[in-house]
C-alpha cells in the first residue's frame, strides 16, 4: 500500500496489490500443505520464478541487476567505501555519525577483549564454517549505525583480510527480547542472538554462512552475527508500474509462504485461513488503515524535524 501511494497509484489500485499479495501466501500456502515435508523443505523461489510475468524490458533489467550482484561479492562492494590506510596500517573509515571508532575501542581492555569474543561467536558456528573463517584474520571494528529494521541497537562491523587480502566484513547487530514475548511467551533460547539465528536457518532456504551469535564480555549485550550485506538487491519500487508492483507482492506472498511452511505447519495455518477469499480481504482492509497510520507517524517526525525537537542527519 505504501509503495503503491509512493508511485501515484490509487488506493484501490494499492489495495488490489496488497490483497494479491496476501493471496499469493494463502494459495501458495495451500500448496506446501499438499508436499511432504523433504519436498518443501528444499523447495526455492528462483529468479526465473521471480522474473516470470514481467514485462519483457523490466525483466531484462532485473536480470542484469542479479546477474550483477551475483558476480560481485558483498564484501568486494563495501572494501573500497569503508576502509582507508592511516599510517601504513588498513582499517575502516570514520565517516561519522554514522560509521565511527567510539573511545572504548581503544583500550587495551577492550582490544584484548575481542579475541575472546570471536572464539566464543565461533563456536556456535558448525564445523566447515569455522575452518573457512580461520583463513581470515580480525583488523579492525567499528560502530556502525543500522537502517529502520534495527533501528536504535547496537551494531559493529569487523573487517577480516584473508593472507591473500581478500576481504570479508561481519557484523554483530544488538538482539534483544522479541516484541512478541509479552503475548507468546519467552523464548526457549536463552540467548536472544541465537533464536534470532535459529529462526533465519528454520525460515530462509539459503542462510548466511556466517550466522551465530555472542555475548560481549564488557557489556553483557547479545548479539547475532553475520556477512555485512550478503549480496542484497533492493527492489526499486520508485521505477515499477501497477504490473509490476502486483507481480512483486504476489511473489512476497510467496517468500512469505514457503518460510512459514518451512517453518511451520502449512495444513494447520490454511485451514486457519480457509478457501475462501475472507483473510484477502481482511488484510486489503488493514492495509489501508495500517498505511494512514504510518503516514500520520511520519507527519508528526517531520513537524518535529522542522521544529527543532528530533536532531536528524541526512545521507547525501
């Protein structure tokens, strides 16, 4: 609904890409309900799948792009933005306020503290992963500041060479307590970074290779690890029309889908929501209501802004 008001559509023309996407989940749904568990456990949306029902230039486009990230590894993008040679010596860049060295990484306290930190995160990784990330060794870390999803927490970067300087980027974002514990109950997991990373192995077909978690010895802060950025795509929804802003719901619907039946039981969650279209158009419903409240939100940040009460710093 956001995307589509951010594109100039309508509502009602908003409203329809909301329900097909929230119909594409519940058919696909029904779908894994009928495949043996091996069958969807290993089930995968590909970028054919994707592509399939786009208009001919817009799919030729999108294939470019994932060809693009594909070539090129995450790591490989970020090393030239994010490091620098200060005295002989690479380490990552200061570009504050949002990537930075706080003071406390420069005691002898903390520096020796880091070497225990890594042995600990490594020893929730399986075995092959932790031979691979032996032939990388720690230079530097820094604070960096994360985007709306962790928005307020704790995140360090760590930057690994390999002999041959082949870089590797990692972080360690904050995890805390799940905003669903008040109704659901506590975790089974006693740390927080870990069921962060069980939940991503259980939902995603192909997992970071470096997930895992740690706590820091001088806070006492947990936090899950992994590749910096993994090789994202971002959906340029700016540039999409009606088509193909329905065609991308529809396969969110499906993402969403195989993780929950992955992750779930399939039969028990369509029976939840039956044959019809009524769980459709329920969410078409509060989609709408959902996007009025995110716009009224972002009108009162704003008028803060404007007012001198929230400071803000803008990315160029």
């Amino acid at each position: 609904m956001l995307a589509a008001r951010s594109i100039g559509r309508s509502d009602a023309k908003a409203r329809d890409a909301a329900v097909s996407c929230v119909r594409g989940y519940r058919k696909r749904l029904a779908e894994y309900a009928t495949m043996d568990p091996l069958s969807v456990w290993y089930a995968r949306i590909t970028d054919r799948d994707f592509l399939e029902g786009m208009p001919k230039a817009r799919a030729e486009t999108l294939q470019g792009r994932i060809d693009e990230g594909a070539r090129r590894g995450s790591s490989d993008f970020e090393f030239p933005k994010l490091t620098e040679m200060v005295g002989g010596r690479l380490g990552i860049h200061d570009a504050p306020p949002l990537i930075f060295h706080p003071e406390i990484s420069r005691s002898g306290e903390f520096q020796s503290g880091l070497s225990s930190l890594f042995d600990d995160y490594c020893s929730t990784l399986a075995d092959d992963r932790r031979v691979l990330l032996d032939r990388y060794r720690l230079v530097d870390v820094a604070i960096k500041v994360v985007g709306v999803g962790s928005v307020g927490r704790r995140c360090w970067i760590a930057l690994m060479m390999s002999a041959a300087n082949e870089p590797l980027f990692l972080q360690f974002k904050e995890a805390v307590a799940s905003v669903l514990e008040p109704f659901a109950g506590q975790s089974v997991y006693p740390h927080h970074g870990q069921r962060v990373v069980v939940g991503q192995r259980l939902m995603q077909p192909a997992s970071d290779l470096f997930l895992g978690w740690v706590t820091a010895s001088l806070t006492g802060k947990q936090f899950y690890v992994r590749q910096l950025r993994d090789a994202k795509i971002k959906p340029l929804v700016e540039t999409m029309d009606e088509v193909s802003l329905e065609i991308y719901a529809k396969r969110c619907g499906w993402a969403l889908a195989r993780a929950h039946a992955k992750g779930g039981d399939p039969a028990v969650i369509t029976g939840y929501l039956g044959a019809n279209d009524k769980f459709d158009e329920a969410l078409g419903d509060f989609s709408i209501a959902y996007a009025d409240q995110t716009e009224r939100d972002h009108a009162r940040l704003k008028a803060a802004v404007r007012k001198g009460d929230i400071a803000v710093h803008i990315e160029s």
